[in-house]
C-alpha cells in the first residue's frame, strides 16, 4: 500500500515536471530558439565616432588572439581602443603595445587604473578608467568588450549599423564561447542554454518589456546614455555586471537588444571541469541576490525540471509502472529537444542532448557551491586579486 501511494506521488510530481516542460517551450519567450541574431540593419549616412574599452588583467595568454582583431577592424569612422591594463603581472600592458606596432590599424592607449577601492569590483573600475580616457574624445559610442574577445573585421560597423537602424541605446552579442575539450562540450552549450532560459533574448529587445541582460564580452552602448545611466558608477559592486548595465539603462529609459554572435568569439580556453566549475560558481549565488529561500528554491526547481524526468524513467522501467516512465519520457524528450538548437549553433553532436539532466546537475552542484563559499566567509579570488564578501566578487572576464 505504502509502495503504490509512493510511485503514485512520484508519477504526480513526473506530470508538474512535464507540465514544466510543456510551459517551458511554449511560454517563456522561445528562449530556445538560436535565431535571435543581430537585427535588420542599414549602413548610416554618416558614421559615428566610437571608442573600444578593454579591461585586461593578466590576459598575455589570450591577447595575441583576441587585441589584434579590434586593432584591424574595418570601420570607416572614427575608432580608438583604450586597453585598461588593471595591474597585470605577466606583462599585459607590453603585449598590448607590441600587438599594436606589429598590426597597425586603429590607435591604441593602455592605460593603468591602480587597485580599487571598496565598493568596486576589479573590472569595473578598469571599465570606469577606460571610459574616462574614452571620454576625451567625445565618442558616440562606447564598445566594452573583454580581453579575451575576438571579433570579425566587420563586428564594429553591424554593431553601430544595428543600433541606429534599431534605435537602441545598447546592442550586445553572446559570444561564441570555446567549444573544445570534453568539459567544454559538455558545459559551455548549456551555459548559454540556461542564461537565455532565464534571460529569452526575445523579451529583452521587446518596447517596453521589463526583462534586461547584455553579454560582457560585446556591449555597445550610446555613450550619452552610458553617462545618463551613470555607467559604471551606478553598478560599482555588481557581480554579475552585464545584466547590471542592462537593468541600469532600461531603468534610465533605454532601448536593450541582445542576441546570439555569429563572428565574435572567446578564445579563453576552459579545458577542465575545475575552470568551469570556477567560472560558474564565483558568481552564481549572486545571482541569486545572495538568499538562501531563493537558493532553495532554485535547487527544488533544478531538479523538478532536470532531474525528476530521468528519474521517472528508471523508477518506472525498474518497478513496472509504466505511466510514470512514458511521463518522465515525455518531459525528457521536450527538455532534449529544446537543446538541440543550442547544440547546433555550437557544432556538437546531438547525442549530447539527453545528457542535459547530467550538465544541470553539475550546475546545481556548482550553485551550492557558490553559497557555501559565501557563508564561509572566505571571499573570493580571482587572477590574484582577492576580494571581500558579498558585494565585491569579482566578474572578470
């Protein structure tokens, strides 16, 4: 009797998750879909001015790949990039010069910010330095890209064509991220799967709708809403700095877009579970506002949506209850299917795709992690810097 009321609990709560799913795919902005690319676009009469702002903190191993591609961009306006060398022990700074001697191309100024105060994560006071600098030359535009991005020779002219056919005050694309060894193939897909879960790019381009998120790596924003919006000043302590700019500008009035890269890409290598796992967790409890019922409810949900679907199916195959096992297939084959366009854009092979409910549990793991190592106490370090708890984590790139 015990038994029956159990698998029969358990069949219930395989439905909720298959419902879920069922909400998941229809209703939450096809977050899915990998067709949100740069929108329609016309080349303007006039080109503006536009500044490149590079925070850079030992990045000597990536720079060679990513500095000489901004430096080379075929823009036929006014462009300069300021790389903010944020006290680099690897020789950042002198890689960066020595890039732009051998390239040519567009006007280089590295500069050097000093160590933060409180209250600022490493980045963004680069960020502010940089922008500062930028700031002398009266640019339209700022491009606030990271050290590790390489962009195509004509990413800075779409980019401004975009924003000014669309009117929008930010236009930011989700790089291309390294899609390389095991981990990297098993993890970096549904990274961006789940960011955009959270995040349908669809909704955030919409007038008027409250959802806002840019990617870090490529964001170009009008400079005059970046004063307007008090860009840095006003996200200082943000962890998760390039949803932070997006709410502070759709707070300040402004038009967001964001959507999938097709030429800009991160040459940042990810080769071990460890690297990801670092890379996830230093800020996914930030995400979360840093609470402990939102932690909870983000793990009870992981798993209802994730997990509960393979469980259904081997609870159902080993103890005969077939309805509950066709349930948890049913939600399982909805979730698989909603990665394969993730999977595609990211060239992996689509056997991939049953193995989600494996990578969210990874992430879940990784998010507990992230909590823990908040009430511990311990801050956190990053590229030799280490910081304060709660609201100086660092958000490098």
């Amino acid at each position: 009797m015990g038994q029956t009321a159990a698998v029969s609990a358990f069949l219930w709560i395989t439905v909720v998750s298959l419902a879920a799913w069922c909400w998941l795919l229809l209703g939450q902005g096809f977050f899915w879909r990998t067709d949100v690319r740069l929108p329609r676009r016309r080349e303007p009469d006039a080109w503006p001015s536009v500044c490149v702002v590079v925070p850079a903190r030992d990045e000597a191993a990536v720079l060679s790949a990513s500095l000489p591609s901004l430096l080379t961009q075929d823009y036929p306006g006014r462009a300069e990039v300021f790389l903010v060398d944020d006290g680099s022990t690897d020789g950042t700074g002198e890689l960066a010069r020595e890039l732009s001697r051998r390239h040519g191309g567009l006007p280089l100024t590295v500069g050097s910010p000093g160590e933060p105060p409180a209250g600022w994560t490493g980045k963004l006071w680069a960020v502010r330095h940089g922008i500062g600098l930028a700031r002398a030359r009266d640019p339209a535009y700022l491009l606030l890209t990271d050290a590790d991005i390489a962009h195509a020779p004509d990413s800075l002219r779409e980019l401004v064509a975009a924003a000014r056919t669309g009117g929008f005050d930010v236009v930011s694309q989700m790089a291309r991220l390294r899609v390389m060894s095991v981990w990297e193939r098993l993890v970096v897909p549904a990274f961006v799967y789940f960011f955009a879960q959270l995040y349908p790019f669809r909704w955030i381009g919409r007038q008027g709708s409250r959802t806002a998120a840019a990617a870090g790596g490529c964001v170009l924003i009008r400079a005059d809403m970046a004063e307007k919006a008090r860009i840095p000043e006003a996200i200082r302590h943000a962890v998760i700095d390039d949803v932070a700019l997006a709410r502070a500008v759709k707070g300040s009035g402004g038009r967001v877009w964001l959507g999938l890269a097709d030429r800009v890409d991160s040459v940042r290598p990810y080769p071990r579970l460890h690297d990801l796992w670092r890379m996830v967790s230093r800020s996914a409890y930030a995400q979360l506002r840093h609470n402990p019922l939102l932690l909870l409810g983000t793990v009870a949900g992981l798993a209802l949506v994730y997990l509960v679907p393979p469980a259904a199916v081997a609870v159902g195959a080993a103890g005969g209850a077939a309805a509950t096992a066709l349930v948890g297939a049913a939600a399982w084959a909805v979730m698989a299917g909603t990665y394969v366009p993730m999977l595609r854009y990211y060239r992996q092979p689509l056997w991939l795709a049953p193995l989600l409910p494996f990578t969210a549990f990874l992430y879940l793991l990784m998010t507990v992690d992230s909590a823990v190592q908040h009430y511990r106490g311990r801050g956190a370090a990053w590229k030799g810097r280490t910081y304060a708890r709660p609201d100086a984590v660092p958000d490098e790139g």
